[in-house]
C-alpha cells in the first residue's frame, strides 16, 4: 500500500512546502518550523498554504503534527487569526475576480 502525504513540495520547487490543511498551516506557523510565505486559491476552489522549506524539514514538521506535537494555546490561536484572514482575503479575491488569489504575508 502506497500512502501518499497530505502536504508536499510545491511543484516545480523543492523550496517550498504547500499544504490545504488549515490545522497544519496553522500549527507550522504557530511553532514556527517554517517561514510562511502565502496562501492562494488552488484549483479545486480551496486555498492552499505555502511556506519556505529549503532544508526540506516540511514532511517531518506534518508527521510531529500528526503525531500530535505541542504548541502554545497563545500561539497556536494567533496563528489561527493570522492564517484564516489571509486565507479569506484570497477566497475575497476570487469573488472579486481578481486574477491571483495570492494573499502575501504582509
């Protein structure tokens, strides 16, 4: 049996790691293990999160979340906030028919 992550490195790049998974996104940029980036729509009408990953640590980032890793309730709700505002801002770009659905850091 071949189990494919949920999670992997953006096409084209090994730099990155990409997720749809709002609870991963969120405990990555709540303890910090990777650089957020952005977010933008993907094509099956979701968002899909991105983050620097030049040691390529973002494979093993997903399994100590799925295995049930720790991080600060503070952290981890300021995380939360951050991340589903950006996510709505590239869901509002997309109502708005604007072309890119990118939602930087900023």
């Amino acid at each position: 049996m071949n189990i494919q992550p949920a999670s992997r490195a953006a096409p084209g790049t090994e730099s990155q790691f990409t997720t749809e998974r709002l609870q991963l996104a969120i405990f990555l940029h709540a303890n910090q293990s990777l650089p957020f980036m952005r977010c933008e729509r993907s094509g099956n009408g979701k968002v899909r999160f991105l983050f620097e990953d030049e040691n390529r640590t973002g494979t093993q980032a997903e399994l100590e979340f799925d295995r049930g890793a720790a991080v600060s309730a503070t952290d981890l709700f300021a995380s939360q906030k951050f991340l589903r505002r950006r996510m709505s801002e590239a869901l509002e770009n997309r109502r708005n028919g604007k072309p890119h659905g990118d939602c930087n850091p900023h």
